[in-house]
C-alpha cells in the first residue's frame, strides 16, 4: 500500500511505502525499518532528546556546532555543555571526560571527514560509563563511516547536501 506524505522543505508531495506515523512532538515522520526519516536534522534531534530526557540529563555538545544542534537539548531540560576541539578539528578528550557521567547523552562529529574522537577512546567511556549515551551526527560527512564504534544513535541531515 503506498500512503500519500508531504514531503517538507519542498513544494512538491511525494508517495512512500514506508508507513507514516506522527510522534509525541507533532513533528511528522516516515518510519522505515529501523531508520526514521524526519523534515530536518534538528527535528530529529529533538526526538533523540525527548526520547533520552527521563534518564539523560546533560548533554555534551562540540564547541563547534550551530544553533540548531543545541536547541532541541535546550528546549527539552537538558544542561548543555560543550567540549573544547583542538586546532585540528579532533575533540580535547581529557576536557570530555571531565564533564562526563552516566547521565550523559554526548553528541559528536566528523568534521570535513576528521573523526574527533578514535574508537578506543570511544570504547573505552562506554565502558566507564555505561548508561550514557552516543549521538553521532554524520550530517558533514554522510558517505563515510571511518570508525568502528557503534553509536547509540546516528543522525544525518541529507537536505543539507542534495537540495
């Protein structure tokens, strides 16, 4: 059965088999399997947020990020917190551990395809900390994955890139 879905950011509908479904904060959404494909990245976001919002209570950002990035964690109660970069575009690890704990949702990405942290880091505060959890935004880098560690959950805003 095809279901009739407005496509947003554009003007024309599209039809999709997916099933269409509306969540708890009246954005629409698409649900495939278990990929959801929300209008934009900042919705998507803000469903992380409101899913994790009753266990997580800190979010850390990169200190490199936009606005769009923070607000979904902001309008949901979350204490946002931001972890220094270095010069070339990887995270400052020791100022991340410093502000972590299992109340953590910690947010990262590649930028221009410069993984911030290495897989072992990453292993290595899942183990620590095992309730926090992992966003990855693949949003800069969307066609390469060049770490081994598996993120709790993967955002990518693809209409940022194929207007």
């Amino acid at each position: 059965m095809i279901t009739k879905v407005t496509e947003y950011g554009s003007e024309f509908d599209w039809a999709s088999s997916a099933s269409y479904v509306e969540n708890d904060f009246n954005s629409h959404y698409i649900k495939s399997k278990s990929a959801y494909r929300f209008r934009s990245g900042r919705d998507a976001l803000k469903s992380v947020a409101q899913h994790y919002n009753k266990t997580h209570k800190t979010v850390l950002l990169p200190v490199l990020c936009c606005e769009s990035m923070v607000t979904p964690f902001s309008m949901n109660g979350y204490e946002i917190s931001f972890y220094k970069l270095k010069e070339n575009l990887t995270a400052d690890e020791d100022d991340l551990k410093s502000k972590m704990s299992d109340t953590t949702l910690v947010v990262y990405m590649a930028y221009f395809g410069i993984e911030p942290f290495g897989t072992d880091f990453l292993d290595a505060l899942k183990q620590k900390y095992p309730k926090a959890k992992f966003v990855e935004d693949r949003t800069h880098t969307p066609l390469f994955n060049n770490t081994e560690f598996l993120a709790d959950v993967v955002v990518i805003s693809i209409r940022k890139w194929l207007a």
